[in-house]
C-alpha cells in the first residue's frame, strides 16, 4: 500500500510538472508594440501549440471565437488595448473561466458585453484610465510581481489605455495608488486562484517580456500566496467604514 501511494504521488507531481500544450492567445500589436506575450510564452514553453490571434492588425475576432468554442485550452490569453473588441465572444470567454479554464483578460474597455467576463472575475467597476501614470506593488510576495524593478510604460504614439478596478471577490495585486485604495486596483487575481484580470497593459511595459512570464508561470503553477481574499476583505471593510 505504501508503495502504491508514493508511485500515485510521483505521479501526481509528474503530472502537475508538465507545460501547457495548447494556449489560445488574442493580442493587439502596433510596432513596435503587442507581442510581448508572444516572446513570453516562447521563452517559457517552446513545445506549447499558440495559436495567436490578432485585433490589430487583422481582426481576427472570428478565428478567436472558432478556436475558443471549438478547441481544447491550457491557457487563454486576451490582451486587448487597441483595436476595436466588442466581437470578441466575451459570453463565451466567461463560460471558459466559470468551467474551470486559466484565463488573463484586459481590455482598453470593459462595457456592454465585455462586463460579463469583468463579473465573472470578480471586478465590480472599472474607470478607463487615458493617459500613462505609475503603479505601485501591493503585494510584494505575489511572483506575479518577483523580479520586476520597472513598472514603466512607453507611450507607442497612440492613447495608451488603462483600467482602475474596484474588485468585489478579485484580489488585487497591484494598483494606481501607493496603497491599497478602493476602486483603484490594476493587475488582480481572479476567485479560482489562478487566472488574471488587468487594468494594466504589459504589451507596452518597459519590462513587458518578464512580467509576462511572471503572469504566465502563475496562472499555469500555483495561487495566489500574498493578498489574500481573507485579508483583502479586511482592507476593504476599512474603505467602507
């Protein structure tokens, strides 16, 4: 019997160890912005199928929404601040979370249809956010934020957009404010542990490779250890009172 279970654990471990094989991933790119995810995923993954799909140039919104509906996916990746996204299946992309799958979102606009994937990862509000301004680190022991040292963007010649999030049961990460201030969250941690919802844009980061694969090592390995719903919940009943 001990046997058995150590092998059944060995595998366990073996199994949990692998890489994603199949990640579906909308972007927008505007040179010589946008395919950082790209570059992160080749640099942590080189055997994992990416299908990309971009909004500009492209608009390769009915690709996308083949491959999200018919296809079978480790990750699913939509970072949207360009072009035009309201044919995006955002009902679709919601049901692809609430049944389990690892999904990071953001989008330069999060009304309408897109709304439905906000609630589903527990935002509650968003307030577009038109011009480049820092963010700050809440929680230090997130790995999403291990190693990064700028958190800088670059204006690509475009209006650069941003969101500030007020989350519900999201647990933020990361915020346009110094401290922990309701309604002004930027990267969060999704309820199910794993997957991401941004208000902040890594395709145009000055380290817009690295913090990609912080996001990306995340989702695929392990929850969030830091800020916990727990002791968000604190720090929202303070904004509240």
């Amino acid at each position: 019997m001990k046997g058995i279970l150590v092998a059944m654990l060995v595998f366990v471990g073996v199994s949990l160890a692998q890489d994603p094989a199949n990640i579906l991933v909308y972007y927008d790119y505007y040179a010589p912005t946008g395919d950082a995810v790209l570059t992160a995923l080749s640099n942590l993954w080189p055997s994992a199928t990416v299908l990309p799909c971009s909004g500009w140039p492209g608009s390769m919104y009915t690709q996308f929404n083949d491959a999200l509906s018919t296809g079978t996916w480790d990750l699913v990746i939509v970072e949207s601040w360009y072009a035009a996204n309201t044919s995006l299946n955002w009902s679709g992309l919601a049901t692809y979370y609430t049944n389990g799958g690892r999904l990071y979102a953001s989008s330069w606009q999060w009304t309408g249809g897109q709304s439905v994937v906000a609630t589903a990862m527990g935002v509650t509000a968003e307030t577009p956010l038109m011009n480049l301004q820092p963010m700050y680190v809440w929680d230090p022991a997130s790995p999403i934020v291990d190693g990064i040292s700028d958190w800088g963007q670059f204006d690509p010649g475009i209006n650069v957009k941003n969101c500030a999030f007020t989350v519900g049961t999201a647990t933020p990460v990361t915020g346009w404010t110094t401290n922990p201030t309701a309604g002004q969250a930027a990267i969060c941690v999704a309820p199910d542990g794993y997957s991401v919802i941004s208000g902040y844009t890594p395709a145009y980061a000055n380290q817009g490779v690295a913090i990609w694969e912080n996001i990306l090592q995340f989702m695929w390995s392990g929850s969030e250890p830091g800020l916990t719903p727990t002791t968000w919940g604190d720090i929202k009943t303070q904004f509240i009172r």
